[in-house]
C-alpha cells in the first residue's frame, strides 16, 4: 500500500467518522473485508467465525471511525490491531468454556462416612482439650492468630506486647501443641 492509498483511506475513514458516508464505508469495506477474513483464516480461525470477527471489525470502523488517528498509523495496521485484539478475546473465552472436567476442583466432595465423622469429631476434642491446657497467654494469642485471622502485627497492636513477645508465645504454643496431641497419639 503506498502513500496516496494510505492517504485516500484516511480520507474515506474521516468521511465515515464525520458524515457517517454509506459510500466511503462501502469502498473501505469491499476493500478491508475479503484482506481481513483472508489473514484471519491463515490464523487458523474457523471460516464461520473468521467472517463474524470481519464484521465485528467493521462495525467498529463504522461506529468508532472518530477513534482512529491518520497520524500515528495506518487505517490498515488500526484495523488489523482490532482484528488481531477480537481474536485475541474470542480465543480466552474460548478456553474458558472448555473446562477440564478431570480437574479435582471441580469433582463433588465425596460424602464423608459415618466413622470418618466419628474420627473427626474425636480429633477435634483432643486439639480444643491440648488448647485448653495451655497457658493463657499463649491460649489467647492462638485465638486471635487462628480464629480471628489476626496478623502478629494486629496481635501486637491489641495487646500492647512486643511483635516477638507475640511471635514467641505462639510458637512456644505450638510445640506444647505438638506435644501434647503426640502422646494423644493425634
């Protein structure tokens, strides 16, 4: 495409943009179109949709010829740049609708047995006994790290302890923790 081309373009685009020109968007469609389904099918892209992202295409130019800058590019690289984006979207969303159907997270949760529950709730009592003997201070900082979702910062903040004070006190939670459910056999 040389300069004059590119120019006459530019010309037809602003007629479309300023005049809404039926004409000069028929010139620049009978031109754009067949180039644009052309690249789209050596892109791969199915025939039927190939000619629906064309249309789509143009519509922008007809809808949005106000947008389009003769001074920073081409009325065809603008055009392509849209085709080329459009095809872009349509293939994530097409990746999005086909879903993995072995994926795990998608599986139903199995049903829990009875004896599972059983063996849960067991578990359950003997981590809220070990919890409850241990000292106050570490019991509390437990409850505020792990049932209230508190940082050690937001810890330290309440309390008035030195972050480490609170850092400390949880991990020595912790080890008392550890051993108290191992000789539960948890």
């Amino acid at each position: 495409m040389d300069a004059e081309e590119k120019q006459r373009f530019a010309a037809l685009a602003r007629a479309v943009a300023e005049r809404r020109d039926q004409q000069a968007f028929a010139v620049l469609f009978d031109y754009f179109a067949p180039r644009l389904k052309s690249w789209l099918l050596r892109q791969k892209m199915p025939n039927d949709e190939a000619e629906e992202l064309v249309q789509d295409v143009m519509t922008v130019l007809w809808h949005k010829a106000g947008l389009y800058d003769s001074a920073r590019s081409s009325l065809s690289t603008w055009l392509f740049r849209i085709a080329r984006n459009r095809r872009i979207d349509l293939l994530r969303r097409s990746r999005a609708r086909n879903l993995d159907q072995s994926d795990p997270t998608l599986q139903p949760v199995a049903d829990i047995g009875a004896d599972e529950l059983v063996a849960n709730d067991d578990r359950d009592a003997l981590v809220r006994a070990a919890v409850g003997r241990l000292p106050e201070e570490q019991r509390e900082m437990l409850k505020a790290a792990f049932f209230l979702g508190q940082s050690h910062s937001q810890i330290a903040e309440a309390t008035g302890l030195p972050l480490g004070t609170v850092k400390s006190r949880i991990r020595l939670a912790f080890g008392k923790l550890k051993k108290l459910l191992e000789v539960e056999g948890v």
